[in-house]
C-alpha cells in the first residue's frame, strides 16, 4: 500500500452551533486519485479549511473511546504543520483562493507570472522586500506551461478570462511541485470548451504523477483518472468506493434529492435529471 497523504480520524466539525463535519474518516494514498461530491451544504468548504489547516475539529477525549486516540488530521503522517512548510507539499486550490485573486483588490495590479512567484511566499502578489531568484521565475514559467498559460505571464489578471485566471491561479499552486493537487470546484464559472480544455490539463497533472483530490458538486467533472469517489451528505460520507459503484442512479439521487440517470463514457459519468 502506498502513504497516506491525507488521513482523517472522526473529524467533526461544529461552526455556529451547527454541525458542518461529522464524525468523517478519509484515508487517501499516494498516487490515489479521488473525488469528493457533494451538493451545497454538504460540508465541503469546510472540509477544504480542516485540509489547509484554517479551521480545527473537535477532537475527542478517551473517555469516549480505548487506547490512544489518532490525531484528527494528518497530512504526509504529521498532524502539525507550518502552513507555508505545507504548501510545498499539498497545493491546495480552494473557491476562496481563486476569488481572492480573481476579485480581489489585486487584481489589476499583479501579472500571470507575479501572482505565481507569490506562491513562493504565500502572499497576493510579490513585494520588494521579497527576493525573486532566478530558479523562482524558471520554476513559475514552468508551472504555468504546464497549464497552458505560458502566454499569460505579461497579462495583469483583469484582462484574463475566468478560464484564464483558474489555470494562473492553479500553476501557484502547482510552483513548489506538490506531491498532491486538492481542487475545489475547480470549473466554476467555465463555458462547456472551457471546462473541457480545463479539465485535460489537470488530467494531464494526474498522469504525471501528481496525486489529484477534487471536491465538486458535479459528477461530469470526475476524470477516467479518478477511480474512488466519496458522497457526502450534510457533513457526512454516505458512500466511498470505486466509481462505477458509487456513482450509481440511486446513490447519486438520494444524494442531491432528485431522481437522475447516470451514463458512462469513455470513463466520465453523464448525470441527468428525469422528469
């Protein structure tokens, strides 16, 4: 068996006074592709936070169990992590991050190749007091090669697309060479071309030997390279096996509370909705 890259224990998760995790345990191993569906509300916002180290779960007493009791969430078997040391290892591409650059105040003002460099140091944007080196901008043009966004080095982010900017946003992450790639919704906002051409290039990443985790409230986005899928429901997995079992009529429409069909091709599954 290979590492676990990720590893959840019981991890519960109470924002607000409501439950938003409950009692989740997820292993996923090195070179394991995997996808995590969900509907909105199911908990996967939250489950991006407890993975980047933003947000705790509860953790449990042993009154409440025997012998000693796992960490809650290890990531390359550590449970403590300096976020910036992580980074390096786990390139995490949260919705929050992508409208951060996208919308935020930064957006003008920073180019392709700057917001990558700025993975460097995990900041908006590269600032004079931050020393550029050499191998920095060799490794930034590289990852943006890699997605396809070579010609986007010069561009400021206003004057990108939607497409544009994800796949700028995904070669910062991509700049330290992570051992693993999660990505949240990552088609958002994409036309069908888009999503398409998008979504060879993270196939691409899968090939090459980067782990790929994707959380998504769509099943059409789950590459033939994923083989394992986990629904989760209001905070809870409620299936978690390999594809072609999970993804399932029944299981995909008790899911998002309708009745569907579900069709295979060539390794992705088509979800439509019966009337």
């Amino acid at each position: 068996m290979a590492d676990p890259i990720i590893e959840l224990h019981d991890v519960s998760v109470v924002l607000g006074g409501a439950t938003v995790l409950e009692s989740l345990t997820l292993t996923i191993s090195d070179g394991e592709h995997a996808a995590i569906l969900g509907p909105n509300g199911a908990g996967k916002s939250t489950l991006m936070k407890v993975l980047a180290f933003e947000c705790y779960p509860l953790r449990r007493s042993k009154a409440e169990g025997t012998g000693d009791i796992p960490p809650p969430v290890r990531i390359f078997g550590r449970d403590r992590w300096h976020v910036s040391e992580l980074r390096t290892q786990l390139g995490i591409v949260s919705a929050e991050l992508h409208d951060r650059f996208v919308h935020g105040n930064c957006r003008g003002s920073i180019t392709g190749l700057e917001a990558v460099l700025s993975g460097f140091f995990a900041t908006q944007g590269v600032f004079g007091y931050q020393e550029v080196t050499a191998p920095m901008r060799e490794r930034a043009h590289a990852a943006l090669d890699l997605m396809g966004a070579a010609h986007l080095a010069t561009v400021t982010l206003d004057r990108m697309s939607t497409g544009e900017a994800r796949r700028v946003v995904i070669a910062r992450a991509l700049v330290h060479r992570p051992r693993a790639l999660v990505l949240d919704e990552p088609t958002r906002g994409l036309d069908l071309v888009a999503r398409y051409r998008f979504m060879e290039r993270v196939r691409r990443i899968a090939c090459q030997g980067t782990t790929v985790l994707l959380v998504t409230h769509y099943p059409d986005e789950i590459f033939p390279e994923i083989d394992r899928v986990v629904l989760l429901d209001r905070g809870r997995a409620i299936a978690d096996g390999p594809k072609r079992c999970v993804l399932t009529a029944d299981r995909v429409g008790a899911l998002f509370g309708a009745p569907v069909a579900v069709d295979e091709h060539g390794g992705y599954y088509q979800v439509r909705v019966i009337r």
